[in-house]
C-alpha cells in the first residue's frame, strides 16, 4: 500500500495535483486497471487514508532513497569515469503552496549538482536567514551522499559568503565559490579597489535571446598573497561585468566573487561556466517547483 501510494502521488503531482484531496481524486477517477497497475488490487484507499500516509512519511529517508536511485540511473555516473570538476549550486527558497502541521510555509536550502540536475539533498529552515546555520548540515548531507567532498566546488550566493562556510568547505577538501555584496562591505570594498582596469580580460561572451544582446565579461587575478583580501582560502578574486542591450537601451552592471581554486584550477573560462549553473538551482528546481507544480 504505502510503495503504491507514493507512487500515486508522484504520478498525480506530475498530473496537476496540488493538494491531498486532488491526488485522492485522481487516484478515484483511474480506471480499475490503472489502478490495478499501480498495485490497488482490492480497492483504493479514502481521502484521510492518503492524508494520514503522506503526511508521516520520513522525508529525508524518502529523499535519501530518492537521490541514490536517481544517481544509479545517471548514464554519466555509470558509464563514465568523472573528467571534469563536481560542481554543486547551493540556494534557499520559500515553497508555494507548501505548509507545516502549525501553517509556517516551509523553507528549503538545496543543493543541487548542476550537470545532472539531482537535487542530492536539502534541509528545511525556519526562515531565509536561518540558511546560514543549516549550511553545515547540508553539507553533511551531501556528504553522505557522495562520499566524499573532495574536489566539489560549491557555489553560493552572497548571503553564503561566511568565513565559517569557508572553513566548513575547506575542512571538507571542497572548494567555494561565492559571491559577494554589501553585507560584507569590508571585503566589498576590498574587491572594488583591486586594479582591475590592469587586468586582461580573461574569458568573454556573447548571447542573444528574448529580444536583447548580453556581453559577460570575466576577470581573475590571484589574492593569495601578503596584502591580498581578508576572507579565508581566497585564492582568487572574480569580477563578472554584464553588458545588456535591449530595446536600444544599454545596461551595465558588475559582479564581484572570490573561490578557494587556484588560477592553474579554475581559469577564466571555466568561472564563466562554474558562475552561470548557479542559476540551474533557480530555473530547473525553483520554477519547477512553484509555476509547473504549483
């Protein structure tokens, strides 16, 4: 009953679904045969029978189950060796639709790999800024999951760029990607008056689409040295300028990161790339989750 059941309610969330009550009613208006492949041979259990199971599930044993099955059907784990550097997106987001037994709506920090698109774990928070004390567990998680975090570059947006995240990565053998705004204005600062107008350019884009034209431009240059900048395991300073285009309108506005990779690991090119998966976590989780499945 209980394998059948989720499996109801995996198949009528995809369906539309958004509540007990609409995975009940789908469930009702299959046909016996569906039902019977779904494994309801002596009939289908009421409303408050789907509640009562549903709502006592363990999720993270659920979870956990879930990400080691998916990672089995992932051809690239399978098949081939692991070439390229693991790269895990880190964000938290507010659930649509989404309440606890006491009606808070529940918060979600996630961690994402962003070539295969597994979400490999995620840990519920009371509110946005309790991410930050739920980082360290969340890297447990990821931990278990994987193994190891040896090597795994972990990217975050600026509410994560903490000095304990750093060192929490760094005990690990990962590495950290983060960006960094106001709410740390020293090392703000900091990043602004490096010379960047002697730096080349190290790595340029060019994009169209959605009747505008983008021009990504990237700058590194190695902090690791006496006078560099005050944020532990920084090897490099990252300065990202976007050029936009659109309805004969010009915008520009920059962005400035730091990440634990030496320049021989992490060139120019490959902080384009390792940068812009971290939108993965918002366009194939979040939106999923709140405009597909409400």
């Amino acid at each position: 009953m209980a394998r059948a059941m989720l499996a109801v309610a995996v198949c009528a969330v995809m369906a539309g679904a958004s509540s007990f009550a609409a995975v009940t009613d789908w469930l009702h208006d299959l046909d016996e045969q569906a039902q019977r492949r779904l494994g309801f041979t002596a009939g289908v259990p009421v409303g408050s029978t789907v509640w009562r199971l549903l709502t006592r599930l363990d999720d993270v044993l659920l979870g956990t189950v879930l990400v080691s099955w998916l990672r089995t059907r992932t051809p690239v784990e399978v098949t081939t060796p692991r070439r390229y550097r693991t790269v895990v997106a880190i964000d938290g987001k507010t659930l649509r639709g989404a309440r606890t037994g006491g009606g808070r709506q529940v918060h979600l920090l996630s961690a994402l790999d962003t070539t295969t698109g597994i979400v490999l774990a995620q840990v519920t928070v009371d509110t946005k800024s309790d991410e930050i004390t739920s980082f360290a567990p969340l890297l447990n998680a990821v931990e278990q999951v994987l193994g190891s975090l040896a090597g795994v570059l972990f990217i975050a947006d600026a509410l994560h760029t903490q000095t304990g995240h750093a060192d929490e990565v760094t005990a690990r053998r990962a590495h950290l990607l983060v960006q960094v705004k106001a709410n740390q204005p020293t090392l703000f600062k900091q990043l602004k008056r490096l010379p960047w107008a002697q730096i080349p350019a190290g790595d340029r884009t060019h994009d169209r689409g959605h009747g505008r034209r983008e021009t990504r431009t990237v700058k590194a240059v190695t902090v690791a040295t006496p006078g560099g900048i005050t944020f532990p395991h920084a090897q490099q300073a990252v300065r990202i300028t976007r050029t936009r285009i659109a309805a004969g309108k010009t915008s520009r506005d920059t962005a400035y990161l730091t990440v634990s990779l030496p320049a021989g690991q992490a060139l120019p090119r490959g902080l384009q790339s390792w940068i812009r998966r971290h939108w993965h976590i918002e366009n194939k989780i979040h939106h999923v989750r709140d405009v597909t499945f409400r």
